[in-house]
C-alpha cells in the first residue's frame, strides 16, 4: 500500500492517541447468550455490535451477523447463541495512536476495532470515533477504501454497517424484523396486521 504526501504530512503531526476518542462503556455478552437476547440489548443500547466475553474476549456479533446469518435464512434468534454466530476481531493496544488505528482498519478492512490491554477489553473504537476526534483522517478511509462522507453522521460507537436501528424483536412473536411502535410494543408488521384484525 503507497501512502501519499498527504498522509505523510498527516504521520509527522503530534497524533492523537486512541484513548482521546475510544469509547470506554463496551456493551458485552456471554457465549451462551441467543441471538433474540443480543438483539434486544443492541436496541436497547441504540448499537448495532456486541462484544461476546467469557473468561476473555471471544469474538463479536453485529447486526450484519444477525440479519445474513439468521434473519435471512429464517432461523428463530432464540434458537441460536453467540458463539455459534460470532466472528473473529480486530484488536489494537490501547497506547497506539488514532493514524496506527485508521491504518489497521484499512489493512484488516474493518471499520471498528477492539481496544485491549494485554488481554483486557478496554474499550471499541469505530471509523466515526476517529473521524470525530481527527478529522482530517477521513481522507485516508475515503481515498484507501471509498468511503462515502455521509457514513460518518451516525454518532455511535460501532459503523459496521449502514442500517436503521428500528430493528429489534418484536415483543410479541419474538421474530427479529423491522419493528413499529404499536399500542405500548414494538411489533413486526404481521403483529400489527394480526392485532388489527382482532
């Protein structure tokens, strides 16, 4: 990989390190947590990844794992757990800096990045985080990987993809789907359709 003059110029500056834009409240579950359940806290934390951690870290689901691996072959969220849906992770040390973690990012192709010391979770930092605290970054994930501009007005913590976070389990059936507030719950269209015709 070539990095150009611009980026070069960006190395040589006092850099920012990665506890100046990491977040620090990791949302965590266990292996033997389902789907349904990790669903349901990542609405209830308006966040679109959880970080699976037994004894150590083990992996991590996103909403994209949730939806390609399960939503889409129809298979019930509580009738799978973490660990059979996790993926691998990126890790960084905490002392690195915001250039090293945007450059691992680039390598790995990956937009979030587990903050670790030794082997403790200290906290996830995303693309957004970076960008937020050091703008001028973004020209490295734009001009490396095309990443479009607008991907970056979403505030939270993990950009794993680009998706509305109105998704959950619906409160009646169970189903993981698109959800609408509806009479105090939030429901699947067919709840919806199913209590208006009652």
């Amino acid at each position: 990989m070539t990095w150009g003059r611009d980026n070069m110029e960006l190395e040589s500056r006092n850099d920012l390190g990665i506890k100046d834009a990491m977040t620090y409240n990791v949302i965590t579950a266990k292996s033997d947590t389902t789907i349904s359940q990790i669903a349901s806290m990542m609405a209830k934390h308006d966040i679109s990844s959880v970080v699976i951690q037994d004894e150590k870290v083990e992996g991590i689901i996103t909403s994209n794992n949730i939806i390609s691996k399960v939503v889409s072959k129809n298979i019930p969220p509580k009738d799978v757990t973490a660990d059979m849906l996790m993926s691998d992770y990126v890790s960084i040390d905490i002392n690195s800096s915001l250039t090293d973690a945007s450059k691992l990012m680039i390598q790995n192709n990956c937009k979030l990045l587990l903050v670790m010391d030794n082997d403790d979770l200290k906290g996830i930092i995303s693309q957004t985080d970076i960008v937020a605290v050091s703008p001028e970054l973004i020209e490295i994930f734009v001009d490396e990987i095309n990443i479009d501009d607008s991907a970056y007005n979403d505030g939270n913590y993990n950009v794993d993809y680009d998706e509305s976070l109105d998704e959950g389990v619906c409160e009646k059936c169970g189903v993981y789907d698109q959800l609408t507030a509806s009479n105090g719950q939030y429901l699947c269209s067919e709840c919806i359709e199913d209590s208006t015709e009652e």
